[in-house]
C-alpha cells in the first residue's frame, strides 16, 4: 500500500470517529446559529477594515509633499 494512502486512511479515521463522538453530544458542538453569527461579524469586521483601509490611503495619497 503507498504510504500516502496510510496517511489519508488514518486521517479519514480520526475524523470518522470525532464526527461519531460529536453525534453522540451534540451540546458539545457550536450550534449553527453561533457559527453564523460569527461569521457574519468577521464579515463586517474585515468589510469596516477595508473602508478605513481606503479612506486612509485615499487620504495619504491626496498629502501634496513638495513642488
């Protein structure tokens, strides 16, 4: 068997067996709800980084440093 096989197999496992183990609990995974709302706010945290980002480098360029 190649042994990059092996790898992926033992990959496949593990994973396999924590899908199994947060099945069994599944107060011991985030709930969907949680998962969306964070997402949506590293959403608008990046998108108001963005405009700060352009403002200030519109300002920057607009700076006039000599003749």
């Amino acid at each position: 068997m190649f042994p990059e096989l092996t790898v992926l197999k033992n990959l496949i496992g593990v994973l396999f067996a924590r899908w199994q183990a947060l099945r069994a609990d599944p107060e011991a995974a985030y709930s969907t709800e949680t998962v969306i709302v964070t997402a949506l706010l590293a959403a608008l945290a990046l998108t108001a980084v963005g405009i700060i980002v352009a403002k200030v480098v519109a300002k920057a360029n607009s700076i006039t440093t000599g003749p």
